[in-house]
C-alpha cells in the first residue's frame, strides 16, 4: 500500500508542472470560442451600461423638463387670476360710479 502512494505521490509531483506549463503557455487553456463568448458578453455588458446611463439621463431631463412646466403653468394660472380680479374690480368701480336708473 505506501509503495503505491508513493508511485501516485511521484505521479503527480512529475505531472502537476508539466499540466501548470501548458496552461501558461496557452496549451489546454480556454478555447477560442469561450473568448469569443466571454468577449461578446463583455461587449454586452458595455452597451448595457452605456444603455442605463443613456436611460437616466433622459429620466432626468425629463424630471427637469416637467417641473419646469409645472412651474410656468402656475405662474401662467397666477397671473390670468390676477388679471381676472383687476378685471373683476374695475367693473365693480365702474358700477358703483354709474348710478341705475
């Protein structure tokens, strides 16, 4: 039994290198598909990122775009209810000057 666990044990010392080797020269390592794959999914990823930033700027721009208008439609609202109590306040000056017959 320890004489086969040596032999394993020398196996594997004497085999070990030699597989570490190939696959820092590049033999048995990934194949050129699994880079092509990993290459298209980086790919992805960088239009997705570039996607999300695209969508939140034009979120934003349209937050600003709306509070903008919310913000001129009131001042359009304040300034015809202004004009209709100057209008409404003349015709009661004109009226009560103009006496009924």
């Amino acid at each position: 039994m320890k004489k086969w666990q040596f032999l394993f044990l020398a196996i594997l010392l004497v085999c070990l290198p030699v597989f570490s080797s190939c696959e820092l020269l590049g033999i048995g390592g990934k194949s050129k598909e699994q880079q092509s794959l990993e290459q298209q999914l980086q790919v992805m990823q960088q239009q997705q990122a570039a996607n999300q930033k695209a969508q939140d700027d034009y979120t934003q721009a349209l937050q600003k775009a709306l509070t903008d208008y919310a913000n001129q439609l009131a001042q359009y609202q304040q300034a015809q209810l202004q004009e209709q109590i100057q209008a409404i306040q003349q015709q009661q000056g004109t009226t009560t000057t103009t006496p009924y017959n």
